[in-house]
C-alpha cells in the first residue's frame, strides 16, 4: 500500500475498532443489567455492567496494542498535576448548572424549586468514592471512545456522539424498577448527558488527557443532588414530562455546551498508539 493509503487505511482500523467498542460494550453492559431475575444496584452482575466500558478498552487496547497500550491508557488516570481552575471546573460546573437552573424556576414560577435534603458533607464523600468507581466508564468513553471519534469527526461533534451514544447506553436503567431512574424521562436524560458529554470531553482535552479529571467531573455530576431533577410521580421513560428545573438545567448545560463547542471548534486530539 502506497503513502497516500496509509492514513485511509488506519482510519478504516479506527472506525472497525470503535464499532467493536461499542458493540461489546453495549452487549455485555445490558446483558449484565437485563439477565437478573430481580434487579439489585451494587450487585456483582449490576457493577460488571458498570464496568463494562473500561473492561472492553482495556481488552481491546491489550489485542492492538499489548501491555504497553494498557499501561499508557491507565497512565491517564494519574495524569494530576493541572490547573487548579480545572479542578474546580469538574467539581463545580453541576452545582452552578443547577443553581442557574434553580434560579430560572424562581424568575419564571416565582418560587423556588424543592431542594433536598442530602449534607453537604455526605455529597463531598460520596464524591472522593464515587470519583475512583468512574473508572469503568471513563476509560472506555473518554479514554478509548472519545479520541478515536475525534480523528474521525473533530472533538466538537465526536463529544456530541458520544453523549448520545452514553445515553442510550444507560437506556434500560429507564425501564428497570429499583435502578434510580426507573420512572424519569429518558429524552430530557438524552438531552442533558449530551451536553454534559461536550463539557467532559472539553475537560479531558484542555488537560491533555487526564482520566482523573473526567473522573472526578463524572463523579460530581452524579452526586450533586441538592437540587432534585426528578418528576413528583413517576412517568413514562418516553414522556417528555419532567419538572421546570430540570428541563432549565437542560438548557443551562447547553448554553454552557454551546460556549465550550465554540472553544473547540477545529480541535482533534492525538491518539498516543499505532491503532
């Protein structure tokens, strides 16, 4: 093969590589969530369906690219030593996205929406745990996924994709009782991880790659509750009934979103592998 088909060449490798990624992905995560007779969150069967992202990157970096490839993969999850600003972007960036939002439900309704009860202290530990557990996702979505989507489609339009590819991923969660989003709305869920994709890969690119980072970020979406998104009674996964706030902080992380894609326009990262 001459000069001018190699870069078409290992394209074509990339692309075969991310479908096998999220083709095993999604099998072996809604497998392990669909399989029990009784669904159990914290259960082996439920946490392997957890982990399945990092467990199919590791597994297809190991074939493509040996120990080696594994090692520079997890190497991302020490990458610390940023800018304190970002630090503060990942813990942050849900609390002021729901403040704003909090904020929009007072100007509009003229009261502010419920808020809840969890301490300040417990979300703060639930954060430190939560952050390292990030990892069964963050090395398959942000390590493995995002810069091959980026080769492919620029950083701006691969976090957009890859928003909604997580997203759906999550999507029998929406129809399984007991899983803790049994009862919400699945397209206001799709419409806000998709732009909380674009705020985590804008992360994980201005900080050269940190796994950490986008951990942390993961882990403070997930565990700033102290405003609820939830409908008073459940609804169909399909509906598009949810509460004022929630759908305002669907446009407050676009608005943020739509910023950060305008920061990231022409941007692509390099992947550090043979492929």
């Amino acid at each position: 093969m001459g000069e001018a088909g190699q870069p078409v060449a290992r394209l074509e490798r990339v692309l075969i590589r991310l479908a096998v990624f999220f083709l095993l992905t999604f099998a072996l995560t809604w497998t392990a969530w669909l399989a029990p007779a009784k669904f159990r969150a914290g259960s082996p069967v439920f946490l392997l369906g957890v982990f399945s992202p990092a467990i199919v990157a590791l597994v297809l970096t190991a074939h493509a690219e040996g120990r080696a490839g594994v090692a520079r993969l997890l190497a991302r999850i020490g990458k610390w030593e940023v800018g304190a600003r970002y630090y503060l972007f990942a813990v942050l960036y849900m609390a002021a996205t729901k403040l704003t939002a909090a904020a929009i439900h007072r100007i509009v309704r003229g009261a502010w929406p419920d808020f809840g009860d969890e301490s300040v202290l417990l979300m703060v530990g639930a954060l430190f745990i939560s952050t390292w557990v990030q990892a069964g996702e963050e090395i398959g979505w942000r390590g493995y996924a995002l810069p091959r989507l980026a080769q492919r489609a620029g950083l701006g339009v691969a976090a957009i994709l890859l928003g909604i590819i997580w997203a759906f991923w999550h999507l029998p969660l929406f129809f399984i009782p007991g899983s803790g989003s049994d009862g919400h709305s699945f397209p206001l869920y799709l419409s806000w991880v998709a732009a909380v994709s674009v705020a985590i890969a804008w992360l994980y690119w201005k900080t050269g790659g940190s796994l950490l980072l986008t951990m942390l970020m993961h882990a403070a979406v997930n565990n700033t509750t102290f405003v609820p998104l939830a409908p008073p009674a459940p609804v169909d996964p399909r509906s598009f009934d949810a509460p004022l706030v929630a759908w305002a902080t669907v446009a407050v992380s676009w608005a943020i979103a739509l910023v950060l894609l305008w920061r990231m326009r022409g941007a692509r990262m390099e992947l550090d592998s043979t492929l």
